[in-house]
C-alpha cells in the first residue's frame, strides 16, 4: 500500500482544568503510555497488526496504485482545481465513508488518464497484483481475521470477480474501474489508513475540546503525549505505534 505522506501540524491543545481524574482513566493512561512505548513497526509477513486496538491487515504486497501511472500529477496549475489524482490522493485524509465517496468519483476519470496504448498492459498487471493480494489474504486463517477486515477481503473480491469479468468482454476501462475499487477496498483496511484515520479523528477531537470539559493536567498531558506520538509515529511510517498510540487517545477522550 502507498498512500503520500501529507504531514500535518500538530495541534495546540490549551485546554486544562483542575478536576481530578477518576481510578479507571488514572490506570488506563498508565497501561497506555507502557503499551505505546513498546511497539514495533509493521512486519512484511502478511498478518493481522494492533488486534488488541484497531485491527488493520498488512499483506506485505504493494497494492495496484494510480500514483504509478496516472499521468496528471505534474499538471496541476496553482490554483486550478484538483485533478482526478490530487483528489484520490487527498481523499485518504477524510473520514472513511467520504473518502471512499469522493475517490469512487475519481475512478473513470483517473483511468481516462491514461494513454490507450497502456490500457491492457495496465489493467491486466493490475488486476494480477490485486489478485496477488487476495492470495496472501487467504492463507491467512479466516478465525483470526476481524471483521472489518474480512468486510474488506469481500469487497476486494467482488471487485476482482467483477474485473476479470469485464475484461474478459473486452471492456478494458470497466476493469481498471473495479480494480482500482478492489484495490481501495484492501488499501482501507491497511495499517496506514487505518493509522491515517484514527490519528485525524483523535487530532480533530483534540481541537474542539472546550474548557468546560474539565480535563484534569494530568489527563490533559496525556492526552497531548498520545496525540504527538501518535503523529510522529505517522510521519515516521511506524503504522502500528500510531494506530495503539491514536487508539488509547481515542478511550481516554470517550472515558471524558
């Protein structure tokens, strides 16, 4: 899966109050600074990592990816509007359900991008690298897949299914179109939109807190230190760490 690095600032969080904290918070923030600093990062091996938080599938496979061969990257004017590749690019910084509304628009118009004379060769190696990356998700055993992950697999089969099937009726486009979607499907439950994901909505969260929401702090410390660390760990690709780290912010916000 490759999905550009777009680092973001961390935020300021100037919010602290003087309550005390409960006995549960107190203990989870412990056991959530001792887990985050004993994490390593993504393995290679296909592989369910962070089942205990935010469970996310690396395949250990790259993914068929439009970066490789769209070819409106360098065209963008200042100030124009965003190309179809920009817009599927920036899509990986919404929420899941709106960026897999706004890349589902971008499908046709990416594989427009394309020259004809490219359109056979890249829509069968695509399709043989999403199926490449379905075979590693099946050797793995389907009791230890979550299920948002299995969600996932099904969608990237159905897409795959639906590829070879179009293809086979000469209907090339059609068949980048569901691969690229299959491909996507993988790509949202990967370590890196699943980290991606998480550390933006625990940043988000952390920007519209109010003083009225008393954190104590203690807690407020905390939550500043999982929220900056779950960000370093992003910018360094450490995928796992920024998931546990964005994860126990996450319950330390909802315990408030």
């Amino acid at each position: 899966m490759k999905i550009v690095n777009r680092r973001q600032p961390t935020p300021d969080f100037p919010w602290i109050s003087r309550r005390p904290s409960g006995r549960w918070l107190v203990g989870a923030a412990v056991a959530v600074l001792a887990a985050a600093g004993c994490d390593s990062p993504t393995d290679l091996l296909p592989g369910v990592v962070a089942p205990e938080t935010q469970p996310a599938l690396a395949l250990g496979v790259a993914l068929p990816d439009p970066i490789a061969w769209a070819t409106d990257a360098s065209t963008q004017e200042p100030g124009a509007q965003p190309t179809p590749l920009a817009t599927w690019t920036s899509s990986w910084d919404l929420p899941p359900a709106e960026g897999r509304e706004v890349r589902e628009a971008t499908y046709a118009a990416l594989v427009a991008s394309l020259p004809p004379g490219r359109v056979a060769a890249v829509a069968n190696e695509d399709l043989a690298t999403l199926r490449q990356a379905l075979h590693q998700a099946r050797s793995l055993p389907p009791a230890a897949l979550p299920r948002s992950v299995r969600t996932g697999l099904a969608q990237g089969e159905l897409e795959a299914d639906a590829a070879s099937a179009v293809r086979d009726q000469g209907d090339l486009p059609a068949a980048l179109v569901h691969v690229l979607r299959g491909s996507d499907a993988l790509r949202e439950i990967g370590p890196e939109a699943v980290a991606r994901t998480l550390v933006d909505e625990v940043e988000g969260r952390l920007r519209r807190i109010q003083p009225s929401h008393a954190y104590s702090p203690e807690d407020a410390e905390r939550l500043r230190r999982l929220a900056e660390g779950g960000r370093q760990a992003l910018d360094e690709g450490n995928w796992v760490l920024a998931i546990r780290r964005a994860y126990y912010a996450r319950a330390l916000l909802t315990a408030h």
